[in-house]
C-alpha cells in the first residue's frame, strides 16, 4: 500500500468503528438496562433442546440432500429424453418457488394427510420427517445443479480418457470425474450446506420444536428481547461456522494438490 | 494387426467426419495416418480404438467386429491403449496412481502387482523418479510420456496414438518419438497419427493419406512419400515438406 492508501485506511476503520459504536449506545440506551439473562437461563432446556434439533435436522437434511442432488444430477445426464425432461422442469419448478411454500403445501397438503398416521404409528414424530424429506428435496434440487455443473466443467479429454483405459460408466464418474467436479463445487457446496442450516429455522412453520421455533416461544412467554435474540444469531453461528471453516481448509488442501 | 473397414461412414451435424471410407490391410504393424486437419484422421482412429462408432459401414480389427454395442466396446477398450494430443492424465493423481488404477479397477490386479507393473513401465521410459508427481508437476513430454506408459502397461493389442506431439515443443517432441520408435522395434502394433512426416516415413510399415472422410492414398512409406498418385496427396506432400 502506499503511504495515502494507509492513511485512508486508518481513515475508514476510525470511521467505522464510530458509527458502530454510534449505533449500539442509541440500541442499548433504548434498552434502558432491562436486560435480565436470568429469563433465558430459566428457559435454558427448551432452548437447549431445541438447538439439539436443529442441528440434528441439519445433518439428516444434509444427508437427505446429498442423496436428491445425486438422483437430480443423475435423471438430467439420463440418456432418456423423459426423465431428463422431467427432472428439468421439477427442479426449475423447486428452485423457482419458496421453501416457504414448499413447506406449507407439502406438509399440509401432500405429506400429513398421506403418511402422518403410519409415521406417529411408527414412533416417528411427523413433523420432523416431513420437515427433513421437504427440506432435503430442496437443498437437493440446488445441490443438483451444482454437481451438474461441475460434472459438466470437466473437460471432453478426460471422459475420453477415463473411456480408453477401460473404465465402465460407473467407474468414469466415480475415479475420474466426481473426483475432479467436487474440487471444483467444494464452496458452492459449502455455501448450499451453511444455508441449509438457516433454513431449516423455517420448519418452524410446520411446528417443528426446532431453535428458532423454541427461541420464539421463550421471547413470546417471557417478553424478553436481546436476551432470546443473542443466543438465537450465536447458535446457528456455532452450527455454519464449522462448516465454512471446514470448506476453507479442504479448498486450499486442493488448491495445493493440483 | 489385420485392419477391414468398409464404407465407413460417420456424421457430426452436417459434417461427413468419414465418407464412406474403406481400408483393407490384412498384416500391418505400425500404421501410420497423415493428412490435413478436418480430414478425418482422429475420427478414424476413435472408430478402431472403439471410442466412436460408424453411422454406416462396417469394421473390423483383427478378430473384433465394432459394432454399437457399449459393454462390448467397453471389453475391446480394454484390450488396446489409447493416447491423446494431451490432457490424458487424471490430475487428481500421481504419475503412478495413473497407471495402477485402471490396472486395479479395469484388469484386476492387486494393488501390490499394479504398483510393480505401474513400476516397470515407468522404469522403462526413465520416468521412475517423477512417480509420485501430479501430473501438473511434469512437463508436456513427461506427460505424454507416462501416458504412453499407462496405455503400455498391460500389453495392449495394439496402442492408438492420436497426434501424440502436437501440442509439444520441438524438443519434447524429440523425447515422446523417442519412445513410440522404441516400442515399435519392440514388436508393438501401433496405428498412429501425425503432423511429423520425417518420423512416420521413419517408422511406418503402412502410411494412409486421409482427406475429406476418405483414404486417397495408402501404401509402403516409400511409395506414398516417393511417389504419390494420388493430386491430392501430392500437393499435400509438397506443402507439407517444402519447409
């Protein structure tokens, strides 16, 4: 940097750091000191518990995804035009409607009335399997994309390649290509996962006991503010960080690999 | 190697790749293929290393009829090496990784067998001391080098080399013809592709001049080098070797 680029540097950090002290004492002197941690520590195992969910959806929902990207990825490299066809159009349909919605109208409509009853029956709670499977096809159809994407990036010599040496189509994709496209999507992937653990805040609408759910009833129940809040924005940091650092060490463990 | 392709004919849209093509060489050991680019010289041998197949026509590759059967197609890519002009590596792996594990997963080798095979090939060529490199880390004849290893490395009926310099400088050039002259005095059958005309008059048994989807001329290098009949050939030659 040169001589006035540090200076207005420093410029820019004294600036900033005043406007967001700026903000808190005008946030906090609202608060009047009405602040009382003893009110989440009084709700600290439905809170607890519900973090627990939530991160117990998270990897179900992560799993549950992997296995729909594949099966997308998969019917839109099918050599028949219908399932290809298909799939295009079921997932354009997914990606371009709110998992909001998805929600709402997959649980209410399709899934409750169909399998709730065996689900309870089976000692399931259904709302947290219908949650999971309405969660997993989205992030799917996303993940399908991308691994779609990535298969795609390799280039022609190495399918032919994989094809000369004798690999059969299964072998092509499992040692030579997904090899080679999932170091490429890695902090695609990595981003779609840290947004699966925020989404899946929104179960909540289908009454799944999960973080977010939990976190609102206490705030509801008790009046609390910033109390229920803090805790809200630290627990689902404590769940996507790990995953972003985790994708930012793999990427450059790659990176000096080839 | 006994070679039978008759009226070939394979479409790309509305190119004609190969136009009726017909080749009959009942004992050829190094064929060598020459001609101008978009001739149809990698589509020819894509066909008879079994990468492609004909829209019509028929070939056949000693006892082997290519017909559009994949899991058959699949068994007699395995019985030939096949080489690119480049990127013929997995650059995910290692120069020997390369090469022990199609030897693993498509012969059935055990690792310990495919690591001393993988070994003896690298050996061979004087590459032993860059086993353990991605193939990011080799130069372009290095590459091509233990890529030509991998297709040796299990004997192959015969290995297919599709322009296997043309991306490389003149000196690794050198170094990669080195080598295919190496395993041709061997005993290889190789059928290969190329833009050097000093080294397949060199090395050919068979050349074949390809233009236009067709065979316009083919025969001993002498003849083919030394006296063309065909025009087409000829002015080709007299292009190619004025400079």
């Amino acid at each position: 940097m040169t001589r006035r680029q540090h200076i207005a540097n420093f410029g820019v950090a004294v600036a900033l750091a005043a406007a967001v002290g700026w903000l808190c004492t005008l946030v906090l002197g609202q608060l009047d000191n009405q602040t009382d941690w003893s009110k989440a520590w009084d709700y600290r195992e439905a809170l607890c518990n519900g973090w627990l969910m939530t991160l117990g959806i998270s990897f179900a929902a992560l799993a549950g995804s992997i296995v729909f990207g594949l099966l997308f990825l998969l019917g839109q490299r099918s050599p028949l035009p219908v399932v290809r066809w298909t799939c295009r159009a079921f997932l354009e349909f997914v990606r371009d409607t709110p998992l909001l919605v998805h929600l709402l109208f997959g649980y209410f409509v399709i899934f409750a009335p169909l399998i709730s009853r065996p689900l309870a029956d089976a000692g399931f709670q259904d709302k947290v399997v219908i949650g999971i499977l309405l969660l997993s096809v989205f992030q799917g159809a996303y993940l399908g994309e991308i691994l779609r994407g990535g298969v795609e990036s390799i280039p022609k010599t190495q399918w032919d390649s994989a094809r000369a040496v004798g690999f059969s189509p299964v072998q092509v994709y499992r040692y030579v290509i997904f090899p080679q496209a999932l170091r490429r999507v890695l902090p695609a992937i990595a981003g779609l996962f840290v947004s699966l653990i925020k989404d899946s805040s929104l179960l909540s609408v289908i009454g799944v006991s999960e973080y977010f759910y939990n976190t609102k009833n206490f705030i509801s129940r008790s009046y609390a503010g910033l109390e229920g809040y803090i805790p809200l924005a630290l627990g689902y940091l404590a769940l996507t960080l790990p995953v972003a650092w985790l994708a930012h060490w793999l990427e450059k463990r790659f990176r000096h690999e080839t | 190697m006994k070679l039978e392709v008759q009226g070939a004919t394979r479409i790309y849209g509305a190119t004609r790749a190969l136009d009726g093509l017909t080749l009959s060489l009942p004992d050829a050991r190094i064929l060598v293929l020459i001609g101008p680019s978009g001739g149809g010289k990698s589509t020819l041998l894509r066909v008879l290393g079994g990468l492609e197949t004909v829209d019509s026509g028929t070939v056949q590759v000693n006892a082997h009829h290519l017909l559009a059967d994949p899991a058959a197609l699949q068994a007699y890519r395995r019985k030939n090496g096949f080489l690119f002009q480049q990127f013929n590596l997995f650059p995910h792996l290692s120069a020997r990784k390369n090469i022990t594990l199609p030897l693993e997963k498509v012969h059935r080798h055990d690792p310990a067998k495919a690591r001393s095979m993988a070994d003896e090939a690298l050996d061979r060529f004087g590459l032993l001391e860059h086993a353990d490199k991605l193939p990011a880390q080799l130069s372009g004849g290095q590459q091509q080098r233990v890529g030509i290893a991998r297709a040796v490395a299990f004997s192959p009926e015969i290995l297919f080399l599709d322009e296997p310099t043309s991306a490389l400088d003149p000196e690794m050039t050198a170094e990669v013809l080195e080598l295919i002259q190496e395993l041709a005095e061997a005993g290889q059958d190789i059928i290969l592709s190329t833009h050097e005309m000093g080294f397949a008059r060199a090395v050919a048994d068979h050349v074949a001049f390809i233009a236009s989807g067709r065979i316009e001329e083919c025969g001993p290098p002498a003849s083919v080098f030394g006296s063309p009949a065909s025009p087409l050939c000829q002015r080709f030659l007299s292009r190619v070797m004025r400079y």
